[in-house]
C-alpha cells in the first residue's frame, strides 16, 4: 500500500528505506516462548525501578508503552507478563535482519539493533520501483525471520523514517488495527504531514525541546515555517535550530551513510538497592568492565577514551572521563582506569546507577594497546603506568586473551575463565550486555 493508488513511484522519487522491525524485543521473546503470543508482554525490568523497553500490542491497549516504568505498566495492565532483555538473542537476529537489508543493497546505515536505512539508487535498473523491493524485503523478513517489520519509502531520511511509523499497526479502543506494512510517502502526503503534524513528531525533537519550542507557541511543524532561525537559536542552539527550519521546509540533506561505526559502547545498572559504598561500586565495575570489553574485541575496537557516569538517588548524575593515548580492549586495564576515575567522583548520597563507557574507538589492527594498569594508580598517573608497561607484556596478555576468547567460543562461555572467575558451581559465565539495561529484575539484589 502507498499513499497514492495510482502511479507507483521510481528508485529516483524515492530512493530512501527505513526499515522497522516491530516490537522487536517483543517479538524475540515469544518466538523463543511461543506460550506468550497473544498475551500482554513487556520487555524489562520486573523491578521497583524497572523500565519497559518493548511492549507487545496486547499490552499496549492497556495504554504500556516503551519507556514507561514497570510498576505503571503493571497497575495499567494487572495481567501483564514481564520478560528480561536477552540481548544475545537480538543482537543475533539484529544481524541477520542486516544482512537480509545488505542483500538488497550495500548502502545501509543502521540505527539501533531494530532499524535501518537503505538507499536503493544502486537498483535503478533492476527492478520496477522501490515499493516492490519494499515490499520483497519486508516478505524476506517475514519468511527467514519470523518477524514483522514496517517500511518507509520516501525521498529523504526524514520522510522515510515518518513513514515507516505510520505502516504500522495500530491500538484503538476497538483493537488493533493493522498498518499497511509498506508506505510510499509521495509529494502530497509530504506537504498534508507538513501542515498537521506536532513537532515532536520531526527527526531529533525529544521531550525536552519540544517543551522549550511549546513554550515559544510552536506546536506544529507548520509554526516553524517563515520563523527567524536567530530567534529560535536562542532557545535550542544553532545546529537544531537550522535544522527544524529546514525540515519545516521539506528539506533533509543527510545522505544515508553506510557502515556507520558505533561512537562508542557502553554497559550501565540501576541497582535493586542503591549502592552506599565506594567498595561496593568498585566491585560493580568489575562486571561492568568484562561487559565493555567482551564487546570491543568482538567488533576489533580499542577504546582511546573511558568514561564513568553515577547517578544519585535524586537522579542527579556525575561523569568522569580520560582520554588515552593508546588504545585499551582489556578488563582489567577498563578496569583500573574506572577505578581511578571513580575516586573522583564525591558520594555524597546513594548510588543507583553506574555506567562505564569506551569510546574515540577505532580499529583493533595497528593501535597501540594497553593491557595492564597499575591498580592503585590515580587518574593522572594512569597514562604514565601504560607507557611504562613492555609490549612484550601486551603481546603476552593479547595472546592469553585471544585463546580464552576463542575456546569460550568454540565450547562455550563457561568451558574457560581466569582465578577471578571459578566459584564452588565452576566458572562463572561473563556477564551478558544489557542484561540489566532495562533496571533490576529483582527487588532485594542488584546483581
């Protein structure tokens, strides 16, 4: 289905795809637990401080939606069954749903684990039109995945991304009503959302500025058109301001950039109970390390800046950051680097949630890497401790790691692990990213 029953539009009236897979972490779950289907189903933290990261649609006539906090989900939806994230399984069909958009075309830029850009020029000649190849896609989709995806086809970024919104299924009080799976976003649909839809709706435009632009009296996207871009700078900044004047005006110049490279990786936990000690957070880090690195040797990227984030019960957060002159993939030396950073954040209240991020990455092959760090080190000492350890020292701890990683691969990711690992059961398995994204799952723990 298209926007205009008539003519179907070519590559060149709207060379852009967004492709949405829809409620993806939902959708995993119950192909993996089929006895879920048909009941209302979230993704998230069962806790207290649990958020809801994917909602099936049965729970979303309850009103659940992404975003809201589990303990409101619950007394919207009595009957709500609550599911943790299993990031390895959606980062699993996340990559085979690529790889079925690459297939279609090499110009993919994908945002997320669920979601992506595709420019279809390169097809020009090999097929009819891109709602066709819309179309063949989301079936392939369907067929080899199980999964029900939405598609945008539009003549920009922007357009393709509104569009795929509007080709899913919808909750009304009667139901759920189905979207037409594949949306042409033609010439005349583009000026209709123009003039009627909000400007929370536009590429960019969280809750936080659309206040600051409702404050202005600027509600639609219509009230942008004709505005000084000055003026609104003042509020938003130039860069956004530029922006919502253009795509006011229809316009988006951003071209879809294949193999974008994430800017960075990251793993974060909001505590069951909030951490009061500086030891306890310490310990948290060790977990959190093994997680960021796992995820930088998997991709063959070294870290060149690390970054520590804690926020306070009050919701308050504190960052601190170093940035390397050599590159890091090891978690120990995340680790010890954490640490330092940690000392400097005050703990004037409890701690519930910390984060560790690796970011500047780059490749793996060719950077300098640093493997091990003087643990007591302080901040500023931390880069003089990387230049005086050998890289003789680094290639032994390279190689020791490698192996551990490719045995952990080949028999599993308990068949292997360092003294820090074994419990009295065996070794223990190394924590699973996001595994605690969505809050605790339980009350009384945050591990």
């Amino acid at each position: 289905m298209s926007s205009s029953p008539g003519r179907e539009p070519r590559v060149d009236d709207a060379p852009v795809l967004h492709v949405d897979l829809d409620a993806f972490f939902a959708s995993v779950e119950l192909l993996d637990d089929p006895t879920l289907r048909g009941r209302p189903v979230v993704v998230g933290g069962a806790g207290t401080r649990g958020v809801v990261a994917s909602a099936t649609y049965e729970a979303r006539r309850f009103g659940v939606r992404s975003g809201m906090a589990t303990a409101l989900a619950r007394r919207a939806c009595p009957d709500l069954v609550v599911v943790p994230g299993h990031f390895d399984r959606y980062e699993e069909y996340s990559r085979r749903f690529r790889a079925l958009v690459v297939d279609l075309t090499p110009v993919v830029e994908p945002l997320g684990l669920d979601e992506a850009f595709a420019d279809v020029r390169g097809r020009r000649r090999l097929a009819p039109g891109p709602l066709e190849l819309a179309r063949g896609l989301r079936q392939r989709i369907r067929d080899e995945l199980r999964l029900e995806s939405a598609v945008g086809v539009a003549r920009t970024k922007l357009f393709a991304k509104l569009g795929s919104k509007r080709a899913k299924p919808r909750v009304g009080p009667h139901g759920i009503t189905p979207g037409p799976g594949v949306l042409w976003v033609s010439p005349q649909l583009e000026a209709e959302w123009l003039e009627t839809l909000p400007v929370d709706a536009l590429w960019g435009v969280g809750p936080s500025t659309a206040a600051k632009l409702a404050r202005l009296g600027l509600r639609h996207v219509r009230d942008l058109r004709g505005l000084d871009p000055h003026a609104l700078a003042t509020k938003v900044g130039p860069a956004m301001a530029g922006q919502l004047a253009a795509y006011a005006r229809g316009e988006d110049p951003r071209e879809v950039v294949a193999d974008r490279v994430a800017k960075s990786v990251g793993h974060d936990e909001t505590f069951a109970v909030s951490r009061q000690s500086r030891a306890e957070l310490h310990g948290d880090l060790r977990g959190h390390a093994e997680v960021v690195a796992g995820v930088l040797r998997e991709r063959g990227v070294v870290a060149h800046t690390v970054t520590v984030v804690v926020r306070y019960d009050d919701r308050t957060s504190v960052s601190r950051s170093q940035t390397l002159d050599f590159g890091i993939d090891d978690a120990g030396g995340l680790r010890q680097v954490a640490r330092a950073l940690l000392e400097s954040v005050p703990l004037t209240q409890a701690v519930r949630l910390l984060g560790l991020y690796a970011g500047s990455l780059r490749p793996r092959a060719g950077s300098q890497v640093q493997l091990s760090l003087d643990v007591d080190a302080a901040p500023d000492d931390v880069l003089s401790a990387a230049a005086a350890s050998s890289r003789q020292h680094q290639s032994d701890r390279a190689g020791l790691r490698d192996a551990i990683d490719e045995i952990r691969r080949r028999f599993g990711r308990t068949a292997l692990g360092t003294a820090a690992d074994l419990r009295t059961s065996g070794v223990e398995p190394p924590r699973q990213r996001g595994r605690t994204a969505f809050g605790p799952d339980q009350e009384s723990s945050g591990d």
